[in-house]
C-alpha cells in the first residue's frame, strides 16, 4: 500500500519540477532574444524618424557632424578706412585666424581712403570676431552664406579609403611579383591610383580648411563715400539731389582738367593742318589777274 501511494507522489513531484524549469527556461530565452535584439531595461527605444521617445537623454545629435563652410561679406564705413582695418587684423590674429589678402587706398586729392581684408577666421569664433569687427565703424551691410558640404566630405573620404586599400594591395603584390612583367603592370597601377589619391587628399585638405575657418570678405570705406538709402521724403530727396549733383559737377570738373592739355593740343595741330591746307589751295588755284583799261581814243582826250 505504502509502495502504491509512493509512485504518484514522485510523479507528481515530477511533473512540478518540469513545469519550474520550464519557466525558468522560458524567461531566460527571452532575456536572450531582449539582448540579442538590443532591447533591455537600460536602452531607451527610438522612434522611426531617429530621435528619441518619451524625451531619452543621449539621443545622438545630427547636426553636430554636419561639414558647413561658411563665407561672408561685411561693408562698414569708419573715419579711419586703413587704421580700422589694422584693428580688424589685430582681432583676428587674437582669434587665431588669419589675412589671405589686403589692399588700402591712402586718401588722395580726388579719392577718399579705402580698405579691404579677407579674413579667415576660426569657425567657432566667427560670431565673436564679426561683432567686434562691427563696432570698428558704422555697419553699411552684413551678409553670411553657409554651404553644407557634409556629403561632398564623406564621399572624399570614403575614395581615399578605397583607394588607400588598393595601394596597399599593390604594395603587397609588388613584393610578391615573381616576374618583371607583374612588376611592371603593377607599378603602372601603383602610379596611377597612387597620383589620385593625392589629388583627393588635396582635395580633403582644402575642404577641411573651408570648413574650420570661416572666410570674411571686409570693406572699410570713408564717410561718405557709400551711398545712404532711398530718400524717403521732400527733404532727404532734395539732400540726395543736391548731392549727387555736386558729386557730378566734382567729377565733370575733374575730367575736364584731365582733357584739358589734350584739347589744346588738338586745337594747336588742328590749326597747323588748317593752315596747310590753306597754303596749298591756294598755289593750286593763283587768284584771277585784274585786266589793264582799254586805251582812250585821242578824239575823246582832245574834247
């Protein structure tokens, strides 16, 4: 009797511990495919667009590896043009950038003085050196550019990757060429893969520097020389007229004492040839002789 009521028990004991481990294996099955799918309860889940759910923190930022080159043109007119872009230099050189190129026109008596800078600044420090650049004078106009050359960049990079890879296979065959003809094909193609990679390296260089330092083109101009706006009423369009003619009258004046010794001298040539010409007519075509009177009869002298 006791045997008898033994087995059912050790079954049923049995089937107990086949239904645990059962559940046990089952969570741990699907701890493994959480896992394997990137899933857990330390990741936050991302939305189909790439950003972030319910506002997770550590979602990736796309616009901080974006490759911008930025370019710009500034016009401003200051008492000083040249003294004004030695201050612009001075700004750059302490924002660790540089000058590509300056030109300065010394006032004179028929032009004011002038100047103008490109700049290169550092792109970090662009928005810093342009408002310092601005208060050297009076802001005539401002303008920025920005071009995303993002896709240009990682298509550079990605040819000089591939590229690097083939000279390097190159390399290695070379050294295990076992004729001379091998070793010619191979350095034709060395040479030539080779030559293009350091055009794209150039290329990548170039692109990295348009990308690190912003260019500024500055003009520095005297009072005056840049035109104000439209007139908008009676007195600024009387203001606007009076200038510009008094602006014509200067400039008629001054080309009129550029032509000045040149009319004369036409005038002086013009004469000579007249005269010339004159003295020639006239051997050509001698003036008519006057005829001498008939003789009176004696008849008519003795009455």
């Amino acid at each position: 009797m006791k045997r008898a009521l033994t087995i059912p028990a050790l079954a049923l004991a049995a089937l107990l511990l086949a239904g645990c481990s059962a559940g046990m294996g089952g969570g741990a099955s699907s701890d493994s495919s959480a896992v394997l799918h990137g899933a857990g309860p330390e990741m936050a889940p991302f939305s189909v667009s790439g950003g972030a759910a319910d506002g997770a923190v550590g979602a990736p930022s796309a616009v901080a590896d974006r490759s911008v080159i930025t370019t710009g043109n500034v016009s401003i007119t200051a008492a000083d043009p040249i003294g004004a872009a030695d201050g612009a230099i001075k700004l750059v050189a302490g924002a660790g950038g540089r000058v590509d190129s300056r030109s300065e026109q010394p006032a004179t008596e028929t032009q004011r003085a002038s100047a103008s800078l490109t700049i290169r600044v550092p792109a970090d420090q662009l928005d810093v050196v342009l408002d310092k650049i601005k208060q050297l004078g009076t802001v005539n106009s401002v303008s920025l550019n920005a071009s995303d050359v993002t896709q240009q960049k990682q298509d550079v990079e990605a040819r000089i990757t591939a590229l690097q890879t083939s000279v390097d296979r190159l390399l290695e065959l070379m050294s295990k060429s076992a004729t001379t003809a091998d070793l010619i094909a191979i350095e034709s193609a060395l040479s030539s893969r080779q030559a293009e990679l350091d055009s794209l390296t150039t290329q990548l260089d170039y692109l990295d520097d348009q990308i690190d330092y912003s260019t500024l083109y500055v003009d520095f101009a005297s009072e005056g020389t840049v035109n104000p706006g439209n007139p908008d009423n009676f007195w600024s369009g009387l203001l606007a007229g009076w200038n510009s003619l008094v602006a014509f009258l200067g400039g008629f004046v001054v080309v009129l004492g550029v032509a000045l010794p040149w009319l004369v001298l036409l005038t002086v040539i013009g004469a000579v040839v007249w005269a010339i010409v004159a003295s020639v007519r006239r051997r050509r075509h001698p003036a008519p002789s006057t005829p001498a009177p008939a003789p009176v009869p004696e008849e008519d002298v003795q009455q």
